[in-house]
C-alpha cells in the first residue's frame, strides 16, 4: 500500500493509535515493579493485576464492538479514549492494590480504544487491501512500543512513577482531541439502522459458533495469545530476576524498557518492509502458519539465555511473527463475517485474546514461582500447538474461493 496515496482518515487513525500505544506503554516497564515496591505484592498478584484489565477486556469487547457497529465507531472510539485516561490517573493516585486493580479494570472495560480504530479502518479500506491497513495499524502500534517503554524508564528514573502515569493520562486525553477534530463517522446513519434492525442485533455466541472459519481464527488467537500472556506477564520479573540479575532498580527499569524496543522497533520494521510483499507471495493463511512457527522459536530462545544481548535476539523474532500473522488473521476474521458484523468480530476476536490472556497472566505467576524460565518453556509449546489450528485454517482458506460467502 502506497501511504502517500491512503486515506487521509487511516493516516489520522494512525497518529491517534501511535499517541495512544505510546502513552500505553510508558507504563510497561514499570506497573509490575511499582506494584512490587510500592505494596508489596507478591509476583502471583502481580500477574493477576495484569490479568485483571483482560477480565475486563474480554466481557467488554463483543459489547464494545456492537455498539459501535450499531451507534457509530466515533462516540464508542471517545468514550474508551477517555476511561482510558481517567484509569493512569487513577494507578497514579492509588493508595493500595485494591486500587490499581481498580485502574487497570477501568482501563479493561473501556478499553476499546484499538478494537474500534480496527473497525473504523474495515469501514474505509476495501477487502483486498484490507490486511495491508491492518498491518499499518499494527506499524503505528510498534512504533508506539518502541518509544513509550524506553521513554517510560527515563521517566520513572527521573521523575518517579507517579509523573509517569500522569504522562500516560495526558497522552490518553490527547488522543480524544484528536479523534473530536480530526474524524469523522465512517458509519452512515443507514449502515448504523441496519446494524441496530433486530434481525442483525449483532454478532451472538450462536452465530460465532456456526461459522467455522470464524472458530478457527478464535481458536488461533486464544493459543497464540497464551504463550504472548506468559510473556508479558512476567517479563519485567524475569527480567529482574535472570537477564539483569544484581543490577540497579533504575538500570533494570531500563534494560526492560530497551528489550521491548526492540520488539516495537522490529514490529515497525515487519510493517513497513516485510508483511506486504509477504502477503502477495504466501497469503494470509499461510503467513498465519509461519509466523506461528517463527514465536515458538522465540520464546524457546527467552527460555534458554541469560544474556540481554541474546535476549533482543529472541524479541526480535517475537516481533516478526506477531506482525507477520496478526494483521492476517484479523482481516480474515473481518472477511469470513457479513459487513454489518466487522466490528463485532473484532470484538468476539478480542474478547479471545483477553480470555486467553486472563488465564495466562494468572498462571505465569505460578509459573514464574516454580522458576523464572518455566512460563517461556510452557509459552513456547504453547506457540508451536497454535500451528496446528493455523495450519487447518490455511487450508480451509486455500480450498474456498476469495468471494465466499460470509459465515459459511
């Protein structure tokens, strides 16, 4: 996709998701050792802390995505914007853990923010280019990453971590602003009376459940999103604990900000050179099978270094597989749905990956306890039985013609 020639709408959406990340993952590299220091939890909480936001995620999502199929994906993009700032002054504020998991279920259940902005660029983009916007989207999404934790570990180490989620509030509020002025509905108030005809209330469990290339995709993401969960539930301890081992809490903070870099860095990388020439030359399915492959093999890598050197290794091919089969499988999930049901099955395919992410955060702290390295051993074969679905899909993908019918 030439950019130069998109919708000027997409390169808003863009700059709205980039501002969004960024103010995000400023947060990364700290949150668990703040909760940690500051009161005192044990790493089992901490993972539940993290856990707690996709809780809230997963009962929001397919209600988020409905409504905005039916009301607009503006006024549902706002209104997540703004529970999304309200939550980092909140972890800001807090006095207790009662409160940070008060935060972070706020920001869980408005939380919308990137499944609509997803939604809003199906709306704008025909289907044959649809998994290249995707990818554009997940472009702004690494760039983002790539500078909010680095930037968040300076922060904390100069200004502490209450400035921190201060800054993360302010640039959660600033993408409200720009979403006011600079969008407009990509919905019109025909589509939107369609969507809210009761014969189309929405995406229902029934219907996800008839539709066996939409299972499929769900059934991918949930695997895959396991082994990502025990990640990045971990990642700062495991950091702390092997990769810098004995160094300075500052040190740790930005060792752990510049590790996830490099994925942010590499995911930007996949977006802007790698995922189109891909997709013409394997398609989406199969894309979705070797970037499968390609995270097994990262996670195995986490798993067996100590050194943060050989560690950016590993994130680097986290990066790339995630780039290379998110988009892919998102865009064949807004494929295999009727139109009026886009932002539905976004929402269905990200109440998947909350769901998934719930029960992995949780159990890698109980990973974690029994030893550092054990939830990557458990993430990696994980990763690698997310292929055998894949593989099924691709197929599936390969036997029916692009023009399909939705649903079936």
């Amino acid at each position: 996709m030439n950019i130069r020639r998109a919708d000027p709408r997409l390169m808003t959406i863009l700059v709205i998701v980039f501002v969004q990340i960024a103010g995000a993952a400023l947060i990364l590299p700290v949150l668990p050792l703040y909760a940690q220091d500051r009161f005192a939890m044990s790493p089992p909480a901490i993972t539940l802390l993290v856990a707690s936001f996709f809780a809230a995620q997963f009962l929001a999502g397919p209600w988020l995505g409905r409504l905005s199929d039916r009301h607009g994906r503006l006024p549902v993009l706002v209104f997540s914007q703004i529970g999304t700032a309200i939550s980092f002054v909140v972890l800001a504020l807090a006095t207790g853990p009662g409160w940070l998991f008060a935060g972070r279920i706020l920001d869980g259940i408005t939380g919308g923010n990137i499944i609509v902005a997803q939604a809003y660029v199906t709306d704008i983009t025909p289907p044959d280019r649809r998994t290249q916007s995707l990818g554009l989207i997940f472009a702004a999404f690494g760039l983002g990453f790539s500078v909010g934790p680095v930037l968040g570990g300076v922060i904390a180490a100069a200004a502490g971590s209450d400035a921190l989620f201060f800054t993360a509030a302010g640039a959660a509020a600033l993408t409200v602003v720009l979403t006011w002025l600079t969008l407009d509905e990509s919905l019109t108030p025909d589509q939107r009376a369609v969507h809210r005809d009761a014969r189309q209330a929405g995406l229902r469990l029934a219907d996800v459940g008839a539709n066996a290339r939409l299972v499929r995709v769900l059934a991918i993401a949930f695997v895959g999103q396991f082994a990502l969960g025990t990640l990045q539930s971990t990642f700062a301890l495991f950091g702390a604990a092997v990769l810098f081992r004995g160094a300075s809490a500052s040190t740790t903070q930005l060792g752990i900000g510049l590790l996830l870099t490099v994925i942010g860095v590499t995911q930007l990388l996949t977006q802007a050179f790698v995922l189109r020439r891909a997709v013409a030359r394997f398609g989406d399915g199969r894309l979705v099978v070797i970037g499968g492959a390609l995270r097994a093999v990262s996670l195995m890598v986490f798993a067996l270094v100590s050194s943060p050197w050989a560690a950016a290794v590993g994130a680097a091919l986290f990066a790339l597989g995630t780039g290379i089969s998110m988009p892919p499988l998102q865009s064949i999930a807004t494929r295999v749905v009727a139109d009026a049901f886009r932002g539905g099955a976004l929402g269905w395919y990200q109440s998947a990956l909350s769901l998934s992410t719930i029960f992995s955060t949780a159990f890698g702290g109980v990973l974690f306890a029994v030893h550092p390295r054990t939830p990557y051993w458990v993430g990696a074969a994980l990763a690698a039985a997310a292929v055998v679905p894949a593989l099924s899909l691709s197929r599936a993908l390969a036997r029916e013609p692009a023009a399909a019918t939705a649903g079936r």
